[in-house]
C-alpha cells in the first residue's frame, strides 16, 4: 500500500514538473532557427544583381496553434514569404531574398522582426547576406568627350573595388588596346577586412585607373577602344576590359550646319564652339536681309548668337564667324515657308 502511494505521489510530482515546464517553456512559445547561423552567400541573378536566398525555420512544439501577424525587413530589398499560422508540433518555413546591386560587394545585413501571438513575440534575428560578386567598377564606360582635332583630352579615371581573400599580396596593372590612349598608374589603396557571421573573412580592395586620349588627334567622328585592367590576388586573378569612347571635332564648329526658322519659331539660338586655347574671335555677322543678330554672348570656347527673322518669307542668310587664324566659319539660315 505504502508502494503503491509512493509510486503515485512520485508520478503526480513529476506530471506537475512536467507540465510546469511545458507551460513554462513550450506552450504559446514560437521557436525560430538559422540552418546557415545568420550567414548567407549570394549568388549573380541575370547578370545584373547578387540575390541573396536565406532560411529561418519557425517551429510550434506545444498544443496550440500559433498565428504569425507580421513580419517585416530592414531593408525594401528583401522579400519574405511565410505561412499564416503554425499548427502543434510542426514547423514552417521562412524564406528571404536579399537583392541588391553586383556593385556592392561587401553584401547587406538585415533584421527581421517576427510578430506572432506566442507569448514571446516579437522576436528580431539579423543575417549578413554576402555579395556573390568579386569586383565592380564605375563607370561602366569611360567617355572622354568631344575633343578639338589636333589636340588630346583631359583625364578620366575609372575606380574599381575588389573582393580578395586576406594576406595575399595583391597585384594590379593596366593597360590600353592602341596608341591613341595613355594610361595613368594602376594606383591599389590599402584593403579593409570584413568578418562574417560563420568566421568566413574578405578584403577588399579599392583601385583607380586614369586614361586619357593623347593628341594631337587626327580625322574626325567618334573612336573607340578599351582599358585593360588586370588584377590578382591569390588564387583569384581578373581580366576587366573598360570601353573607352570620344569623339574627335573640328577646331571651330557650329552645333548644326543650318537653323531653320518658321512663323511660329521666329527666333533661334546658334551655338558655336571653338579652341580657345589656339583660337579667338575676331567678329561675327548675320548676312541676308531676311535675319537679324538679336544679341551676342561670347565666352571662352563657346558663343552663343540669338538670331531673329524679319518674316520674309522664303528668305534666306548666313550666320558667319571669322577666327584669329583667318578661318570664317559659317551656317546656313533658312525660313522654312509652309512650316508653322
């Protein structure tokens, strides 16, 4: 008998702590696990973005169900979808995608907030999501310009940012496709160590590349050709090659070879550049009685004629420019009868 009532005092005493702990620590209680502990690699979508895919599993280990209200990110990027409730003893899944530009190479940590009606709602967890990318760099082209035949252009440097693994002895060259191109030193500045959650470490590195068109340039139109960048680091080892693009002008132009002008446009402004390195202005006329120069702006480089018409109708003139080197530049003004 006395067995019999210690056995079951025993059993009530254990159903109690039993039960004090579920109600404790399970009942009501949302659970939620990182399979990849906070830390995610992204991989290249279209060519065009890292995306980031990353999992949270939420768990329900008691009786009730459990009602997922909201769930937000950080960051507009991320899209998140998610079952509406979790039924006793099961488990769904949280899914997050991070998207964000090839560009960004040290990747994006986001917090998700977690509202459901378990008592321990809300529940936060961040994830670093790590770029997929190796390098970047701005521009995606470099354009020189417009330059004045005969002479070459001014500088533009293209920056560059790469991903390496640390400690190893980075080497950066560059180099261009033709002789019209002169390339400035590969400059390499120092890196900056990322740690990820998970231990996984990156360096990376910023790098800058001047180029220029070295004249004097010949012929006219545009040109094209390429800067090569070549960098390693390791096991890893990049060919990037830069379009580089300008366009070769004469020494004096107008912006068109003829303005029209109509009833409804009686007035039109004439834009004239010139080298005023080499070059000056020695005058300007409008020819024909049909126009008349309305005003006059002169600046280093570039002038700009507003030109009137006197509504003749079918009439006819030229809007000339002489030079300091005994060059007259002309274009042709025309009434356009029948245009409104």
């Amino acid at each position: 008998m006395r067995i019999g009532f210690a056995f079951a005092a025993a059993f009530a005493l254990l159903s109690a702590c039993a039960a004090g702990y579920y109600f404790a620590y399970i009942h009501n209680v949302l659970v939620v696990e990182s399979p990849s502990h906070g830390h995610v690699k992204a991989s290249v979508a279209d060519g065009k973005a890292n995306a980031a895919d990353y999992e949270l599993i939420l768990s329900n280990r008691g009786l009730g169900e459990i009602r997922i209200l909201d769930i937000s990110a950080s960051c507009a990027c991320t899209k998140i979808t998610c079952e509406g409730a979790i039924k006793p003893f099961s488990s769904v899944k949280l899914a997050a995608r991070v998207e964000f530009p090839a560009g960004e190479l040290e990747g994006r940590a986001v917090d998700i907030a977690i509202k459901s009606d378990a008592r321990n709602s809300a529940q936060m967890h961040r994830f670093v999501a790590e770029s997929g990318d190796h390098y970047s760099y701005w521009p995606q082209k470099a354009d020189l310009g417009k330059i004045f035949e005969g002479r070459g252009s001014e500088a533009a440097e293209v920056e560059f940012l790469f991903k390496a693994p640390p400690g190893a002895v980075p080497k950066f060259d560059a180099s261009a496709s033709n002789a019209e191109l002169a390339v400035g030193s590969a400059l390499l500045e120092d890196g900056q160590n990322v740690e990820y959650p998970g231990g996984s470490r990156a360096c990376f590195l910023r790098g800058k590349v001047s180029v220029r068109a070295q004249g004097p340039l010949s012929g006219s139109g545009r040109r094209s050709s390429a800067l090569n960048v070549s960098f390693s680091c390791g096991a890893i080892r990049h060919d990037i090659s830069v379009p580089v693009e300008w366009e070769i002008v004469p020494s004096a132009y107008f912006s068109q070879g003829s303005y029209i002008f109509s009833e409804r446009h009686p007035r039109v402004r004439a834009k004239f550049y010139y080298d005023s390195s080499s070059l000056e202005i020695r005058g300007y006329s409008v020819d024909g009685g049909a126009f008349e120069m309305e005003k006059a702006e002169l600046r280093p480089g570039l002038c700009e004629f507003a030109i009137l018409t006197r509504g003749k109708r079918g009439g006819n003139g030229t809007l000339s420019v002489e030079l300091s080197d005994g060059a007259k530049i002309s274009a042709r003004l025309e009434y356009a009868a029948g245009i409104p």
